[in-house]
C-alpha cells in the first residue's frame, strides 16, 4: 500500500494546494470554503508564491502560507497551522490588512482596492465559543451586524472541531476536512471521499509522490520535526510559567507566572516580539529581560 504523507505539516500543504501543476486541487478546497458556486464559481486563479522545493528547512523557516490572486482580482491568503501559537487573531488580521494596505492604487481611487480574504486551517480549537469549524468574521456594526465593508474578510477552519460521524459526505467542505483531520491516513475512508471528489483524489496522489521521492520526503520529515520542537518547548515554557506562578501565590504569581514562561521560551530561541504576545508582558520587559539572560 503506498504511503502518504501528513497534509497538515505546512511544507506537504503547500505542495498540495500551492503547486501550479495542482490548480484544480486548491479551486476545489476554495470553491468548497468560499461556497461559490453556479457563475460565482472559481475557475481560473494566479498563485501569487508557489511552491519551490526548499534548499533546507528548519523552524526558522515561517509559515509557508499560499498567497493568490481570483479572476476577479479578489486577493486570498491560506495558512495551514498545527500548534496553537495563542496570536491567530491578530496575527491573522495584522498579515490581511497588510496585504490590503500594500496594493498600488495608482489611479487614487479607493474603489479600486481589491477584496482581501484570509482562510486559515488550525489544526486546534481557538474560538472557544463557537461550535461550528468554520467560521467567518467581517468589519461589522456591533449593535446591528451591519457590515462596513466586506474589503476584509477572516476565515478559521478548525479541524478537530468536525466529528467524523457528524460530517456530512455531500458537503465539499466537510469532505476537504476530514480529509484533512485524518482521511488521508484511512485508505477505505480516502477512496471513499475520493470518488466523491477527484481533487481530493489528487491530493492524494501528490502526498503519495512526496513519499516516496528522498529529498522531498527528507525535507517534509526535518519541517515535521521542526514544528514538534518547536510547539514542545511553548508547551513546556508555558507549563513551567504555570507551575511558578502557583508556587509564587496568586496576584504576584501571575507576573511571575509570565516572566518565567518569556524566560523559558527566550531560552528556547523565541524572538521578542512572540514572547511579548504570549505572556501580554510589556515589549520593554521582554527586552530586559533577554538581557539579562544574554549577559
């Protein structure tokens, strides 16, 4: 039986989803996100970054998301993440507001801005409050759920949030994320929503072609191990900030709590600025800090 390769590790996704050769793979999982059909449907787009095989990678590389460009000029951003870095959403808003604030509207009309629509697949429950995977957030009027503008639009996947016996198989969507969550290591289960769907068919047969080719192969496994280190040693620091924050006492314990989390993570090689969105300690003591771990 041929094996496949884990599609949520962020270099197998982006081979998947990001080649130019798999267009109607990422038309399909658009179309199915977006739920465009009829003559709204997707049928040609521009991958803005496709993917090149990397010369080495290591988890100073950042997420390879897929950047692209509809035919109706509408700008897309997809990121597959798996650990739970506690910033998607800001991070999320502060990359699509860039890519909205970065096009060249030489004409001076800003009419003549182009839609921006970030799609990001967590591979973990970050909206708490919502039961639904997906969910979709707009600028809207807090009172009246007016929307503002639909200039920028946000989307969150979130994988383990779809049980396998509550997925519906008529539904495109539901298909791309069990296949996701787990159908493309369920061989039964893999035909079964390949029939339904020939790009989740080719999907397949790309991840089976990574396999089996050394380099790409190597690559996906240093990349895998890379995200595993890395979320390991979040984990840990966040673990050991708890654990001195209970040790110190409530009020007090919680500063402690943080600092000794910023510590651990800046020992592990975090930067500043990601140490600072974890803990919610000022930028100024994530500085000193480091600091005085360097000296």
């Amino acid at each position: 039986m041929p094996e496949i390769l884990d599609p949520k590790v962020d270099l197998a996704f982006k081979k998947v989803f990001g080649s130019q050769e798999n267009k109607s793979i990422l038309l399909s999982f658009l179309n199915a996100v977006l739920s465009w059909t009829g003559e709204q449907q997707i049928v040609d787009l521009k991958i803005l970054n496709p993917y090149l095989e990397p010369e080495n990678i290591d988890d100073s590389v950042g997420i390879l998301d897929i950047k692209l460009q509809l035919e109706n000029n509408d700008l897309v951003d997809v990121e597959m993440q798996i650990g739970n870095l506690g910033n998607m959403e800001r991070r999320s808003t502060y990359y699509v507001c860039r890519m909205f604030g970065d096009q060249n509207i030489s004409s001076g009309r800003y009419q003549d801005l182009n839609r921006v629509i970030a799609i990001n697949v967590l591979d973990f429950i970050r909206i708490k409050h919502i039961k639904r995977y997906h969910t979709i957030f707009r600028l809207r009027e807090t009172q009246d759920n007016i929307d503002l503008t639909d200039a920028i639009e946000i989307h969150f996947i979130e994988l383990p949030k779809l049980k396998l016996e509550m997925a519906s198989y008529a539904n495109p969507l539901d298909r791309w994320v069990v296949f996701l969550k787990g159908g493309w290591d369920d061989m039964e289960l893999l035909d079964k929503l390949a029939k339904q769907d020939p790009a989740i068919g080719k999907a397949k047969q790309v991840l089976e072609q990574m396999a089996s080719n050394p380099r790409e192969r190597e690559l996906y496994e240093l990349r895998r191990k890379a995200i595993l280190d890395r979320n390991s040693a979040l984990y840990e620091a966040k673990m050991e900030g708890i654990s001195e924050g209970k040790r110190e006492g409530i009020s007090e314990g919680k500063r402690e709590g943080k600092l000794e989390t910023a510590r651990v993570a800046l020992l592990k090689g975090a930067d500043i600025e990601f140490v600072a969105e974890i803990t919610n300690l000022p930028l100024e003591s994530i500085q000193k800090l480091k600091a005085e771990i360097v000296s």
